[in-house]
C-alpha cells in the first residue's frame, strides 16, 4: 500500500444495527482508558454486574490498566463508536492453560443493548481472534444473562451451570453482518506482529 494510500485507508469497519444506527469498530490502540471508562460509565449498576459478576461501583486504576493492556495477540480488544462516541467494548484475553482458547467478554452502552451491537461486535473479535490461533471461546456468564446466553448457544459447544453462572465453551462466531477483510486489515494496522501468527 502507498502512503498515501494508507494515510486514506479507513480506520474503523462499519456495524449494522437491526434499527440501522451506524455503529464502527476499529482496534484498541496504545491507550484506551478513555473508551473503557466511557463505555463504563455509560452501563447501569445491573450491566456492571452482569459483565463483571459482581457489583463493581467504579474503575479501579489497576482495573483500568489491566483492560487496556492490549496486544491483540494474548488480549484482543475492540471498540464499537457511533460519531457521538464509544458504544460497546469487546474483548478476548488467551487462556494460559489453553492457547488456543480465549475468554470473551462485551459491554455495550445500555442505551444500545438489544439493538445487536453484541451480535455485531461478537462476529469482529471471531476473525480477529482467529487471525491469531484461537479457535474457541470461553464464557462466563450470569445465569440470568438472556443475551449473553443467546450470543453464545448460537455458536454451539458446551455448558454447565453452577451457583448462578454460566460456563460456555464454543467455536468462533461466524462473520455474518460484517466485513471479514476489512476486520483483519484493521488487525494488521494495529498489530503487524499479530499475523505472523496466524500463518
Ligand atoms: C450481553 C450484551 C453484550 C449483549 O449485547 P446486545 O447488543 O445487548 O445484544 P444483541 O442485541 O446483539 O442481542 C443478542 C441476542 O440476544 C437477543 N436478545 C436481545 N434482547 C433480548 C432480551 N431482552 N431477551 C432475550 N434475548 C434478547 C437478540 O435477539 C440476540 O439474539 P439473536 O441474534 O439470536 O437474535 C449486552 O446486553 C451487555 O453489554 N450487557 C451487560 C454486560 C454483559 O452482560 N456482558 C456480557 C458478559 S459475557
């Protein structure tokens, strides 16, 4: 590609709402902390609970480095913005024990839920993630967690329920609704290293 060329690329990938709201998706870049604590604060005490499976009141600094920590090789991450602002957050961190998998987790603004921003955002972090080896993900979930239930029995595998959590194993979602090629072509802006990997 030219520099001229690159300079003109674009730098996020549209995500089509079911309300039709435009909706982009681009990589985490060095420092996100804004995104994360916007996305954050834009959630309900319920959502906060749901995502993190107990109340969690604020950010912690440490909370906030470890989230943004991202390499897109052992931690994926994604933000979903309208022109107004982030939106959503998805993310896939690496098992140790298990390369090949990777513990996935979203958060979406409340005032986006149940519009399929997840769905969307759920598609992007599957071709990213494979792009890198991963060929399933893990999900911990609240028992009572319709959406997040519905996102991942979509994508078969396994599940058991125990003490009000969900654990899930499933494949990588499939790309419907977005543009795979243009997913890995944002993955190599921000990780050149990343593809490497994949081959
Ligand atoms: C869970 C969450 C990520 C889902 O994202 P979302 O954008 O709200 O969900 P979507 O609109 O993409 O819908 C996901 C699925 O749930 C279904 N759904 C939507 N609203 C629903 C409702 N009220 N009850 C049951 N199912 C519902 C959708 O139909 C969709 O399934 P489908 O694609 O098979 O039709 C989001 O609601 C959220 O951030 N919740 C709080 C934090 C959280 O729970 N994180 C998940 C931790 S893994």
């Amino acid at each position: 590609m030219s520099a001229a060329a690159s300079v003109l690329a674009p730098t996020a990938t549209p995500l089509l709402l079911r309300d039709g709201s435009a909706v982009t998706a681009r990589p985490f870049g060095a420092d996100e902390r804004d995104v994360v604590q916007r996305v954050f604060d834009a959630m309900s005490a319920e959502s906060r609970r749901l995502r993190f499976l107990t109340a969690v009141p604020r950010l912690t600094e440490r909370s906030l480095r470890l989230l943004t920590d991202v390499d897109h090789i052992r931690h994926g991450a994604w933000a979903a913005e309208t022109v107004d602002g982030p939106v959503a957050v998805g993310r896939w961190i690496r098992l140790s024990a298990e390369p090949h998998v990777a513990e996935v987790a979203l958060s979406v603004a409340d005032a986006y839920q149940g519009r399929g921003l997840g769905r969307g955002l759920l598609s992007v972090l599957g071709v990213a993630a494979e792009q890198v080896g991963i060929s399933g993900f893990a999900w911990t979930m609240d028992v009572e967690n319709r959406r997040a239930l519905r996102l991942a029995a979509a994508n078969g595998g396994s599940r058991r329920a125990s003490l009000g959590v969900v654990e899930a194993r499933t494949g990588l979602p499939p790309a419907d609704g977005i543009d795979a090629e243009a997913v890995r072509r944002l993955l190599r802006r921000v990780g050149p290293q990343a593809v490497g990997l994949a081959a």
